[in-house]
C-alpha cells in the first residue's frame, strides 16, 4: 500500500488525530464507567471494538468525564494473548497492565510479591484504590477469555468480587453477547456475568461515513467528488472498515490518473473494493447459522435470526422492513449458495414453500408464473428454449394455441415489476434473465 494514501487502515486505529466519530458512544460508555457500571461492547468484527477500546485509554478523551489520572486508571488488556491461559498467566497480565497504568500516572505503589496470583493482584489494587483513584479494566476480544476452559466459575466470581471491594469496572469487547460466547453453561451462570450493561456498536451514520471520507482527505490535494462520495456509501454503507477500503481504491485511482467522473468510472470502482472485502465478507458469512444464512438471503425469517442479523450489521430495519446495509452485502449473498433457495439477482425463490423476492420484496405469482420464474432463475444469463418453458408449466399436455407462453411471460413480467425488463426475448429461440441493456 502507498503510504501517502490516508485510508492505509485496516487494523485499530491508533493514532488519536486518525480517529474519528464515536462521540455519542463514547460519551455513554464513560458515564456508566464513571459510575462503576461494567459494561459489554457488542459488534461484528472490524466494526471498530479495538479502535474505540484504544481511544478510551487516552487521558485527554476521559477528562470530560473527569476520569483522566490519577482520578481513574484505564488498563487495556488484549484477550487474544489468554484464549488458553492458565489463571495465574490471566492476573500476571492484568498485574502487569495495571502496573504499567499506575507508573504512567506518576502513581506510587509498593513492591509487588507473588506476581501472577490473585493475591498479588488484590493488594496492589488496594494501594491504588486507596489513594481515590478508579480503576477500569478494558478487555479487548473477551470472547477468548469467557470460552477459556482452564477458566472456572470461581476465576470469573473473584473478578467480579473485585467490583465490590474496590469498585472496579470491566468494559469488554466481544463479537456475541456475554451470554453466546462461554465455554460452558456453568461459567455463564457466574455472577460476573450478571453486572453488565449491553451496548451495541454499530456502522456510522451516513454523515458520519461521510465525515470519514472527507477527514481522512483533508490534509492533501485530493478531494472527492460528492458523487464519489454518495457512491461508496451506497456500495460499502457506512462501515467504517468497508470505507477503508473504498477509499483506498477510490484514491488509488485518481492518482493514477482516473478521475472517476462518469458513471462507467465509478461501475469499474467496484471490482477492486469487492476483490478486497470479499474475505471479510466470507468469514461474516461462514460465521452465520444455516437459519441466519437463510434469512439473510431473503432478508426476513424469524425475528431472533433478523436480530441478530442487524446486530451484526448485515440487515437494517427502514420503515418496518429489513433490507441489506449495502450493495456489496447484497452481490455477495446473492453468489453464496444457500440450502433450499435459488438466488439470482434480483431474485431469491424458495421452491418448496412456493415463495418469491425481489430485492426484498415478496411476490405474489401464480403457479405458472412460479415454474417459468424458477426455469429461467436456474440458468440466469443462458437462454432457456420455448419448449423448456412449456414443459416446465404444461408437461406433454398438447394445447392448440401457439401464443399461449409469450401471453404466459407478458403476464410474468407484469408480476414481477420493475423487474419485467429483465426477461430477454431472444427471438426464435426462447427467453434469457439478465439485467436489460
């Protein structure tokens, strides 16, 4: 990647001039730590846990919730490196991370006996506490540590034991709720578990994908074009790591030359950002159950899969209904294959509940409009023969009447509006679905 491109992100995002947004999150979040309340961050991932987890280490993000040292210590601990570590390896690193916090606050504090036990970790946040400082532990990527099997319910019981004697906080991070993401029902029931308040994290709102694109760029020569602008929203949504990545290739493009002013220009945008969210996509996707895959193809199904779908930022409720986050969702669910279901764009067709969508919307077809549909949703981009068509309604059963599948597709395509155009008569031969020219 070129390092004089300025959406280069795809990691946390660690320099506080490169952070943007947030500030409602940000602002809430404090106020529950700022009175002892633990709190659980839920997101998909890349949605921006880490960068956020981060940012709220910073003294100067926290001094308007007077929270800054030596009024609170904010200690950030990576759970990825304690998947599968022992407890004395967990409190070694909480020790570790609290005594890194306490020395960079100008904090004193007495020699540390025992590292890696609970013990240990007890009396040094006695020191502290005693002194009127707050305490809140940031643990990024929890999931890992509330699925660690060396870890017992009386592990998770101490940590939250900590809250009562010394007031501590827990802020985590994880892709599931608390509740999805533990090892064993045992662990969950826990009283760890219980102190928790849910927030959910999701995308930016489409001003604030905008001011993204805008900040990112304005230090240099380039700028975008509100078209451009308005494209890559629609195409990635407001994710901020999908804006990334758009914008990368957006600004790619003007500094080689293309100035990405017609519409053709802005089409031939999309390939490359598609070619570099696909793995994303795919492991969002693999990560869904056959039922949120389901449901997720035809954006509706039961309530607790649409839920979880939204939370995952996949579907967004307008107006009562659910439809894709973006467009790049939407072309990759359409090329997934999915159990019961044929999927051509528009069109999404359960044939053994007898059901139709396009782009979301149900259609109400007759029988015949249905086989002729599925026949031509089966070889979408071929031209399907006439007599395919017939058989596929009407079987061997002769009727005298030459015109009967033209009437039978002029209907069709009436039933399916705005979408009609898409059935191509290929003269003499038979019918094609593809998107008209």
């Amino acid at each position: 990647m070129s390092i004089h491109n300025p959406f280069f992100h795809r990691g946390a995002i660690r320099r506080p001039e490169d952070f943007y947004n947030r500030d409602n999150e940000i602002a809430q979040i404090l106020g529950l730590l700022r009175n002892g309340q633990s709190v659980s961050l839920i997101g998909p991932r890349r949605i921006g846990k880490s960068s956020l987890l981060i940012h709220l280490t910073r003294p100067e993000v926290r001094e308007q919730m007077r929270l800054a040292p030596p009024r609170a210590l904010f200690v950030l601990v990576d759970c990825q490196e304690l998947g599968g570590a022992p407890p004395e390896e967990v409190y070694e690193a909480l020790l570790t991370s609290l005594l890194d916090a306490a020395a960079d606050a100008q904090i004193e504090v007495g020699d540390v006996n025992q590292p890696g036990t609970y013990r240990a970790l007890d009396r040094l946040l006695n020191q502290i506490t005693r002194a009127g400082t707050a305490v809140v532990v940031l643990l990024d990527e929890f999931e890992l540590l509330a699925a660690n099997e060396h870890l017992t319910p009386y592990f998770f019981a101490r940590l939250r034991g900590l809250t009562t004697k010394y007031g501590l906080a827990y802020l985590t991070a994880s892709q599931r709720p608390l509740f999805a993401i533990t090892a064993e029902e045992e662990i969950l029931s826990s009283p760890f578990f219980n102190i928790f308040v849910t927030l959910p994290l999701g995308m930016f709102s489409p001003e604030e994908g905008q001011k993204l694109l805008t900040g990112r760029l304005a230090n240099g020569s380039i700028t975008f074009s509100s078209a451009l602008i308005d494209h890559l929203l629609h195409f990635v949504g407001p994710h901020p790591f999908f804006l990334h990545i758009a914008g990368y290739h957006a600004y790619q493009a003007i500094i080689q030359d293309n100035p990405l002013t017609s519409a053709e220009d802005l089409a031939r945008l999309d390939d490359p950002i598609e070619v570099e969210a696909s793995s994303h996509l795919g492991y969002l996707w693999q990560n869904l159950t056959a039922e949120e895959q389901y449901a997720l193809a035809i954006a509706d199904g039961p309530i607790d899969s649409l839920r979880q779908l939204e939370q995952q930022c996949l579907l967004v409720q307008t107006e009562g209904k659910y439809q894709y986050t973006s467009e790049i969702l939407r072309r990759f669910v359409r090329r997934q294959k999915v159990e019961g279901l044929i999927q051509a764009t528009p069109f999404v067709i359960d044939q053994q509940r007898h059901q139709v969508w396009a782009n979301g919307q149900e259609l109400s077809l007759t029988t015949s409009q249905f086989s002729i549909l599925v026949k031509l949703c089966e070889q979408a981009g071929q031209v399907v023969h006439g007599d395919d068509l017939e058989m596929a309604v009407w079987g061997d059963a002769l009727v005298d009447d030459p015109d009967r599948l033209k009437t039978l597709i002029k209907r069709l395509r009436r039933a399916i509006d705005p979408y009609g155009a898409w059935i191509i008569s290929e003269r003499g031969v038979g019918y094609t679905l593809r998107p008209p020219d």
